[in-house]
C-alpha cells in the first residue's frame, strides 16, 4: 500500500530514482514508528521499572538513527558518476547496511550490561493491564513495519532495507519474550526481568554478527548468482555466430551496478568487420536490456575443421574421465615439423590442486599418437562464476 501511495512507477525497479524513493518512504515510515514505539515503550518501562522494557525502548529510539541511515545510504548511493568514482557510488547502500548492523551490535552489548545489573540488583516490578496492553501495541505495529520491510526489500533486491528486517524481528521476538516474561512474573511473583534482559540481549548480539557478515559479503566480492551467470550465458549463446563462451567476470559496484567481460568464440573465417559489428550490437543490447556495462573480448577459433574437431574431443574425454569438473576452453594446435603443439585453457575449481605439469604428465600417458609427437600448452584458470 505505502508504495502504490509514495512511489511514482513503483514497478520500475531497475531505474536508480525509484531505488531512491522505496528508500526514502521506508526511512521515513521507519522513523515515524520507532519513535512512537520508542517513547511508549520507555514511558511505561519507567513506570514499571523493568529493565527490560527499557532496553527494547531504547533499541527502538535506536533503530530511528537506522531510518535516518537508510534515507542516506540511498540518497547517496543514487548519486552519479564522477572522476573520483568511474563506477559509481551505488555501493553506498550496502555501508548503510553495514553501519545499521554495527549499531545492532552496540544496543545488543549495552542491554547485556544493563540486564546484568538487574539480574545481581533486582528491583520491585510494578506490572499492570497496561503494560500487557503497550506491548501487545508494540508487537502489532513492529510486525507492521518488517512486512513492510521485506516487502521493499524484496522489490528492489536491498541488503539495507533486509537489515532492517532483520533488526525489525529481533524487536518482535525480543518484545514478545517480554510479554510472555510479564505474565509469568505477574501470576507468580517473581523477578526473571534482568535474566530475560541478558536473553534478549544475546539474541540481538548474534543477529547483528550475522547480518555484518551478510552485508559485508557485497562488498568484499561475491561470486555471482546462478540465476544472473544463466540470463547472461543464455543471452550471448542467443546471438547468431556466436559458437560459444568462457571467462564471464561480473563486477559489481552496487545493485544494478554491474560491469561484465567475457570471451566470445566466433569462426575465424568470419569477416572481421562483420564480427565487430556484431560485437557492438551485444554490448548495446546488454546496456539497453538488461543495464549491463559489457565489455567482450573477441576469440576466433577454428569451426570445421576435422582434425581439430577429432584432437578435442579426444582431450575433452580424457580431460573428464580424470575429473568432470575440469573443463576446456581457447583448444587450438599449431602444426610444426617435429610436433604439433596442443593449447588450450582448463578452468580447474578452487577446491582442486591440479596443476600445469600434471595436466601435461597425464595427457601425455593418456594420449599416444600414432605418427606425431604432442606438447602440450596449458593455462590453469579459475572459474569466476
């Protein structure tokens, strides 16, 4: 509903000034409620002297600077280009929500000290249909707010309106454990305020060391997704002459902020004017399509002719019957007067050690000639994707 209010084409995700606008209507919707929230929890935790009803105010107070981020880590990550920054500023989305899971951290490691006070030095709870009725409040109005949330950040792909998800339901189960704590030390008098403070607080602690990792991971470099590597191989296989592909690298530099190279096989009988121009025509295509920055490399190999073809395939079963997971790309031979050199690139993944001299050793046992003498030239690559 907030987005079919606030948002002009809202179902145009991919242009960075409808990015901006989901975060600035979350931020403000954020700001909005955690501050009522915040003020009621605190003014009935004061009346009620529970240090834990304190501390979720204060994580709600708290997470108002986390609304306020947002509106900044979107404003600013829709910022253009410049000298400085070729690539753009759209990774200042995910310091936004790097910065909102630091803070998680904090407010977690302030309510363990505070609760730890109470658990040695209780004080007498003053509990009420009041405080019943507050959180209950509370725990409708956060649940409101991380559907809201999720719904966000699950229409533009955002890792900082998913951390405020995230802190979101930490609130609810952190509010609800109150609640149901409350009861219990209403019905049989006793005082578990500072224990469950410590609960809470340990919960809050280990969400937001998960999300810094999750957030962090984006701006480390990840490798990319399957569904992303799929789109774009399916797409360039699409293209007529184009016989095939490999080292696919995808950068990215924010959401929707992705720059590509990839090597693309075309006939070296193809003319060459020909090639170049088809070459340009994908990179528009991608630009316009899909708003990828694509880069293509052109690699012209040999289509037809049988004894290639016949050296490959050879290479390609034994290459497999040594591991699956090896494959080939770049095969071509030079022909000589004593030997015939056999090149070609093998992608080895990282979990594998094979090596260069090893790869020679056994192509060399496995493959014996009848009339020539092969060397082989290998290049070990890494998969990307």
């Amino acid at each position: 509903m907030l987005k079919k209010l606030f948002i002009k084409n809202y179902k145009n995700t991919n242009d960075p000034l409808v990015r901006n606008q989901y975060g600035k209507v979350a931020g403000i919707f954020g700001i909005c409620t955690n501050l009522v929230l915040g003020i009621i929890k605190l003014i009935i935790g004061l009346i009620s002297h529970s240090v834990s009803i304190m501390a979720d105010a204060a994580n709600n107070i708290a997470d108002t600077a986390s609304s306020v981020l947002t509106i900044i880590g979107f404003k600013l990550s829709n910022k253009k280009p410049d000298k400085e920054h070729p690539y753009g500023y759209a990774r200042y989305e995910y310091v936004a929500g790097f910065v909102i899971a630091i803070l998680m951290l904090i407010m977690g490691l302030t309510f363990a000290k505070e609760a730890l006070a109470k658990v040695f030095n209780p004080e007498e709870l003053v509990i009420n249909w009041i405080t019943y009725l507050i959180l209950i409040i509370a725990i409708i109005g956060k649940g409101i707010q991380m559907l809201v949330y999720l719904d966000f950040s699950k229409a533009i792909d955002s890792n900082t309106l998913k951390a405020n998800a995230v802190d979101t339901r930490n609130d609810i189960i952190s509010t609800t454990a109150i609640l149901i704590s409350m009861v219990i030390m209403g019905i049989f008098k006793i005082n578990i305020d500072g224990l469950l403070g410590l609960a809470v607080s340990g919960f809050v602690i280990y969400s937001s060391i998960n999300m810094i990792k999750e957030v962090l991971e984006p701006i480390i470099g990840i490798i990319p997704t399957e569904e992303q590597v799929k789109e774009i191989t399916e797409k360039l296989l699409h293209y007529d002459c184009v016989e095939g592909i490999h080292d696919l690298v995808i950068h990215n530099y924010g959401v929707h902020n992705d720059f590509v190279t990839v090597h693309v096989e075309i006939d070296s009988k193809m003319d060459i004017m020909k090639a170049h121009d088809l070459m340009d025509n994908i990179e528009k295509d991608f630009k316009d399509e899909l708003g990828i920055a694509l880069t293509i490399h052109m690699d012209p190999i040999v289509v037809g002719n049988p004894k290639v073809d016949k050296l490959q395939a050879k290479v390609v079963q034994v290459i497999h019957k040594l591991d699956k997971d090896l494959k080939i790309h770049d095969f071509r031979i030079v022909e000589g007067i004593t030997h015939t050199n056999i090149l070609f690139d093998c992608i080895v993944p990282y979990e594998k050690d094979y090596t260069e001299k090893y790869l020679k050793e056994y192509l060399s046992k496995e493959i014996i000639p009848e009339k020539e003498i092969y060397y082989y030239v290998i290049e070990i690559d890494r998969p990307y994707c």
